[in-house]
C-alpha cells in the first residue's frame, strides 16, 4: 500500500459565498487566467505558493481553510 498525496481546496465554495465571484474575476484578482482558476478548482493544477497565497487573501481566509494537503491510501 502506497499513500498518495493530494491538495483540494475550497474555492468554488468560496466564490460562490463571495458574491457569487466568477472564475474570471477571481482570476483578474490573483493575476492568472480562467483557466487556470478553472483548473486549480478542479485539482488538474496545482497552483504556485505565491498564486495559492494570492487566492487566499483575495477570500480573507487562512491558507489552509482555502487548500487542504493530504493523503490517499492505495
């Protein structure tokens, strides 16, 4: 059994209580594209630490109630 490790994160969740943000406006915000917002949520993308920051300030929020780091067993 291996452990494979995953980040998640709160974002759409996030958007959706700010106002119902768009991922273009959160992207125009942090200073990356939609579809990298688009991806990042999805977790096809792992972000930067300076882009992650960058989304967490734009929420308010402390990093880890944006991003959870864990792991998976196999």
């Amino acid at each position: 059994m291996t452990d494979n490790y995953i980040i998640t994160n709160n974002i759409r969740t996030l958007r959706f209580l700010s106002d119902e943000m768009t991922q273009q406006e959160l992207a125009s915000k942090v200073g990356v594209t939609r579809q990298t917002v688009m991806a990042i949520e999805k977790g096809k993308y792992s972000p930067s630490l300076e882009v992650a920051f960058k989304i967490a300030l734009v929420f308010d929020k402390p990093f880890n109630e944006v991003f959870q780091y864990s792991t998976e067993n196999t």
